[in-house]
C-alpha cells in the first residue's frame, strides 16, 4: 500500500537521503507503512516520510511509531 502526502495531494510520500541511508532505499523513493515486524528505523524514515521531526522520531520508540503512524 502506498501512502499519500497529509496535505490530501496524489503526490506519494517520499524518503529523504538520510533516511533512506537508514533502510537500504534510495533519496525519493516512494515509502510504504513498514510492518509490525519490520526494523525502527525503517519504522523512523516512513515517520519522517509522513511529516514527524527527524530528531524527534529518533527518540521515539518502534512501539510509540507504530502507535502513531500505524494503521
């Protein structure tokens, strides 16, 4: 399932370079809802991806991510 800006546009969400370092994916590439399963900081970059502060989602648990940014 692919995932769409908050702003209501048809534009996908995209990775930014630092984040896409993180999973193994590249600068823009559009990001799917990782699974319950799936690594934090892939978990990290689709926050980031879906607008969360860089620093902030660091900080932030798998758990609390998945909370948030689950579905």
């Amino acid at each position: 399932m692919k995932l769409y800006d908050v702003d209501g546009s048809d534009r996908p969400l995209m990775l930014t370079a630092e984040h896409a370092e993180l999973i193994g994916a590249t600068e823009h590439e559009p990001v799917s809802m990782p699974a319950a399963t799936a690594r934090k900081s892939e978990w990290v970059a689709f926050a980031v991806a879906s607008g969360a502060d860089p620093a902030v989602a660091d900080a932030t648990s798998k758990a609390e991510l998945i909370e948030q940014y689950g579905a």
